[in-house]
C-alpha cells in the first residue's frame, strides 16, 4: 500500500512568521521552557534547589553570526524523550501544554542547530549527538550515539545559529537589553512561581540570575487569589507592583498578563482603564498581573502564540473578573487620580452644564476609573445624557402608547408626563448655564480687550477686526469667481452686551459699502475701520418694525474731528434708511415706513469732546449714560453708552442667571 508523504518544509513555511520581537524570540523561549519542563520533571518539588537552565545569547545591530545555546540538566532524550522529538505532533507533554511544533519553531527560525544530550540509559548514562535540519528526508544527520563518562550528569544542549531572512532575522533584537527585558516579561509567571530552576542568562558582557534577579523589580506580589466565574471557570490572578524597567520593552506601563501551560500567550495592556502613567513614592512602579486557568491552557494555538478566541474576549476577562482585583491593589494611587479625575469634572460641569445630569460621584461612576482626558470625559458625559433622554423619551412614548390601546390608566400617563417635564425641565436649566457661561467668557474677553486698546493706542493687535469684531459684530469673508472679496455679516453675534433686544435682530447693514470694508481687513492704515466709527444696522422683523443702529467708537478716544460728531452721523445714515436707497447685505432694497421705530446705540468712552457733544442730552437713570430724544425726524433715540458702562450693566443683566447656574464671579482668565 502507498502512504501519504509528509512535506515538512512545506508545513514549516506555512507556519505565522514574527510580527514583533517578542514572536521572534518565541523559537529561542520553547527551548528555554523545554529546559524548565525537564528540570521539574526530573526534581519535582526539589527543582527550585536543584534544578539548572544556562542560556546564552549573542546578537548584534545587523544581526549578523547571531547565536544562542540552551543546556539544562533535566532528564534529557531519553528513550520516551527521543521518541517524542521524532515524531512530530506528538502528545508526549500534552498534559503541560506542549504541541510537538517547539522544535518545528526551531527550524523555522535557525539555519544550523547542534544537539548534545546526556540521558540514562538503565543502569548507566548514555550520550547522542547530531544536527537536526529543515529537510523533507533526514532531518537528524552525523548522528552519534556513546557512553557517556562516569562522571557526567544527564543534560541537554542545544546551540542555535544562522537566522533565517523569513522575517527572524528582521525582528529578531538586535540589543542586549530587550532581549533581557523580554525574558522578565516572557518567563515572568514561571519565575515568580514556586516550582523554578535557577536560570543563568549570559547575553554580551552582563549575566542575570532567574529567578532571583525578579526580586529586584518586584516590590509587591499578593498570592494568586482563585476567582470562580461562570463563563471561564476558576482562574488564578496575580498582583504586582513593580519597577518600571518590567514594562520598559512594552507599549505601554501596566500590563495583563494571558499564561498557558506557563508561557505568555499575550500581554494586555491596561493603561487606559487605570489612567495612571507611574506610581509609587518616585514615582517608578508598574503594575502588572499574571492570569491562568485551564480555560486559558484549553484555548491557546498549538504555537501558543495566540488564543483560539476573539481578543474581544480578553477584555471582557478583565473587565468582568479582573478590574475589582486590581482596583483594590491599586487603591491608594488610583484614590489620588480619582481626586483628579473629580476636578476635570467639576471643570468640564462648570463650563458645560448640559453635562451635568446628577452629582459628582454619579458622574464618575459613568467613567473609566483612570481617564483624565478632558476631551474624552466629556464625551462619556455627553453619550450618558444622550441616552438618559432616550430612555426618557421611551418611557413617554410606551406609556402613550398603553394609553392609546387602553393598557395604561391615566394615572401612569400623568406620572410619566411629570417625570419626563422634571426631565426637561432639568436639561432646560443645564443648557441655559451654558449659555450664561458662554456670555460670561465674551465679556471677560472684551474687558481685557478694552484694557490693552487702552493702555497702548499704537498696539494695533488688540484693534484689529478679527479680535474685537468678532465678538461683537462677526463677518464673513467670501473670496468669489472673479477673486474678488465681498463681506458679509455672519448669523450670529454677541450685540446683547448692548441691549437685549439686539439679541435676535438680524444684521442687515453699514452705513460703508461691505465691498469697500472688505478693502480695510487688509489694510495697516485702517485696520479697525470694520467696527469702530461706522454705523451697523439691525432689524427686528414686527410691527411696527424696529431698526437698531450701533456705532463702536474706540476705548479711550478724546478728539474727534467736527464731521464725526456720532448724533449726527446716525440721523444721516437713519434719513439714508428713510429714503429707501439703500440695500441690505443681500443687495435686497431696505423698505422702512414711517411707524418704524429706530432705537440707536453710540459705545463710547464719554470724554473730550464727545463728552462736549451731548453735554445737553438726557441722562440716563443711572446718572452714567446718556439719551437723546428727537422731537422730529423719526421716531425712536438715541443712547450713548460708556464701554465700562456696557460691560458692567451686561454682567449685572447676567448675574442672576450666573447666580441660578452657580457660576463664579471671578473672571474666566483670572490666574
């Protein structure tokens, strides 16, 4: 009969190749921990005294005459043993985890490897040498079988060398100091446990002893706490708190660590749940945790490179076995960024209400424990609120719902009705502090605006359109077909610091072309011509409809030239209005009667020889202003209005809303 012919190299070439450092060094980590597996089946529960691994390793930057050799003395291959690493797939250690592809990796990874090994023989010691290569057909040659001496203990030896360019060589790395790091990081269960070898490690010119040398990095370790769960069945969850140099070769600091049958099948980072970078009195300890359990030995890849199940399932170990363990270890430093955490938010609620849908701890509840994203926290909080109104909107429209099919009485429908107008009522008031803190940030802003204008005339940074303008009277320029540049006014604007009434009004008009103010915004001669001295024109469409006129002049101005007199630059531009000549920014013709009602603003520091001007007029009833009442003409006033006034009436016209909100008084840029 004829039999299938196995293709190793074939098989070999299908296997993963590395990704990373650590997947390359996997080859060179399967016979380190076939040397711990022969050591503690040789000594059991004496391993840890008797038991020995030597592994060295030489590598460099290019890569070039990389080589390790792995010796330990366990059992060696004796005849069970050399039965099992003839035959591929063997079950030889299945018990422990072992897949028969160890030796598979082995040829995947290394050009040439050299074994020596030293086994019993009944009653005496024996000794067999050969090269083990990729091959279809003879994969053992210049084999050797001998007595050994007298003398000599059973032993294994194996010596590695020649990368394969099959992405080994590229990944495989180059420095001394990460091949020691991934050792930590790699053997770290097996080190901390109670059934290791002592394992030398000689890499270049520095030796580290295993597992004593793990002492130094780890200052806390609890012992494996059993944690019974209904969809993975009992695992075992360490906690430590190490030096930082443990997670030095790793993306990131704190670390979960997934074990097989002893060997790190994935290490998960945790750095976001916790939110803490370092911790500790020098700040220098990482926290990482070791997790086994049959579950895991039972779902891990024949490579023990990657589990069988989605990584999707990893997270939600964490999430649902692990977090309250490691919380409880991590109580002090997380306590310390939860006091954190609990300012952002006390932050992001003082300036977004909307947020705010129930005390602080009710907030921090909704949040990952470590996260101090400004940004992030505040989208946590805005999809919480949205779902809560969801859920409320739900409520209403199934009660209604039952009403309508007569399943509900009308008792259910007037609690649910109540409960969903407490619901809105509450969102009502959140949205309006916002807006109140809106308001608040655009008067501090113009105070310390009005400030610099004042201090230093020449510093025309603080004048220019795009400062002041744009809290006050926003434009929008449009560059069109032909290149040329047309302004416009934009939809909104703050001119409530004027007068309330001015809040919906729309912008509709300057007493100077837009196409010729368009002109000045690249202007150093003019550059504040777009607010200051030009009269601005809005509308409030009723009847009778309104018109309000605002004219800015510039903080601190005293001349003025005898054509700028600002009463008779509004009556001229109001007599324009009347005539119906002019256009609105949408070059529509602006069509007034004669019930329209004008009310018109002048934003001036009341002095020289303004203050000359309409040393006549009306005072207003503060004593600080002042009114002009025409007697013919049109309809309407005019009222001048101090800048120190204007900011000072708008935050008293503010401060029960900034009472309500519980706002601060204080400015927004205070230090």
């Amino acid at each position: 009969m004829t039999s299938l012919r196995p293709n190793l190299i074939k098989r070999i070439d299908r296997l993963p190749k590395p990704t990373s450092a650590a997947a390359a060094l996997q080859p060179l980590f399967e016979a380190v921990s076939n040397a711990i597996h022969s050591t503690q089946t040789r000594f059991l529960d004496s391993v840890q005294a008797q038991g020995r691994v030597v592994v060295t390793i030489s590598t460099n930057r290019k890569k070039n005459g990389v080589w390790a050799t792995v010796e330990d003395n366990g059992l060696g291959l004796d005849a069970r043993n050399w039965d099992a690493f003839t035959t591929t797939d063997t079950d030889n250690k299945l018990s422990i985890g072992g897949k028969g592809v160890g030796r598979l990796l082995w040829l995947d990874c290394f050009e040439h490897i050299q074994i020596t090994t030293v086994y019993r023989d009944g009653e005496k010691l024996s000794r067999r040498k050969f090269i083990f290569r990729l091959a279809n057909d003879e994969q053992i040659t210049d084999y050797q079988s001998e007595a050994a001496p007298l003398t000599s203990d059973t032993s294994f030896h194996v010596r590695f060398s020649g990368l394969r360019d099959n992405g080994y060589r590229a990944k495989f790395p180059g420095r001394d100091s990460f091949i020691f790091q991934h050792i930590t990081s790699h053997f770290l269960p097996t080190f901390i446990g109670n059934h290791c070898p002592i394992i030398d490690v000689h890499i270049g010119d520095e030796t580290q002893h295993y597992p004593a040398d793990i002492d130094k990095i780890v200052y806390r370790k609890e012992t494996p706490v059993e944690l019974n769960t209904p969809g993975y069945g009992k695992l075992y969850l360490t906690l430590m708190e190490c030096d930082k140099v443990a997670s030095s070769d790793l993306k990131g600091s704190h670390f979960v660590h997934f074990i097989a049958h002893d060997r790190t099948v994935h290490s998960q980072c945790i750095d976001g749940k916790l939110g803490l970078k370092y911790f500790g009195p020098n700040c220098d300890r990482v926290f990482h945790a070791i997790l086994t359990g049959e579950y895991l030995d039972n779902n891990v890849n024949q490579e023990r490179t990657a589990f069988m199940f989605e990584d999707v399932v990893l997270e939600r170990i964490i999430n649902d076995v692990c977090t309250d363990m490691i919380e409880a270890f991590l109580a002090e430093p997380l306590a310390r960024l939860s006091g954190e955490q609990r300012e952002i938010i006390g932050q992001i609620t003082q300036s977004y209400p909307s947020v705010a849908f129930g005390d602080t701890n009710e907030l921090q509840a909704k949040l990952p424990s470590g996260e101090l994203s400004s940004d992030a926290i505040y989208g946590h909080l805005s999809r919480e609120r949205f779902r809560r109104d969801q859920r409320q909107a739900e409520k209403i429209r199934s009660v209604l719902t039952r009403l309508k099919d007569g399943e509900a009485t009308v008792e259910a429908f007037s609690t649910a009705i109540a409960d969903a107008g407490k619901a809105i009522e509450d969102a009502e008031q959140r949205s309006l502090a916002e807006y109140i803190i809106r308001r608040k940030v655009v008067l501090d802003f113009i105070e310390i605006l009005l400030q610099k204008v004042r201090d230093d005339n020449r510093d025309s940074a603080y004048q220019r359109e795009d400062v002041l303008h744009s809290f006050i009277c926003p434009l929008r320029i449009n560059t069109l077909t032909d290149g040329s540049r047309k302004v416009e006014p934009a939809t909104s604007h703050d001119l409530w610091i004027v007068d309330e009434r001015l809040t919906f009004a729309q912008y509709f008009s300057s007493d100077e072309e837009f196409n010729k103010l368009s002109e000045a915004i690249d202007s150093n001669e003019r550059p504040d011509v777009l607010i200051f001295d030009y009269v601005h024109g809005l509308r409030q469409v009723e009847e009778p409809s309104k018109v309000l006129l605002v004219e800015f002049k510039r903080p601190g101005r005293t001349a003025y030239a005898d054509d700028e007199n600002p009463q008779l630059q509004v009556e001229r531009y109001v007599r324009r209005l009347q005539t119906g000549g002019m256009s609105d920014v949408k070059g529509r013709p602006i069509k007034l009667d004669d019930r329209t009602v004008f009310y018109c603003f002048i934003v001036a520091d009341i002095v020289g020889k303004l203050d000359e001007w309409t040393y006549s007029w009306q005072r207003t009833a503060d004593g600080r202003g002042r009114v002009y009442q025409p007697q013919d003409g049109f309809r309407g006033s005019i009222e001048l209005v101090g800048w120190d006034a204007l900011l000072s009436d708008a935050r008293g016209r503010n401060q029960a809303f900034f009472d309500k909100a519980g706002i601060s008084g204080e400015s927004y840029f205070s230090a």
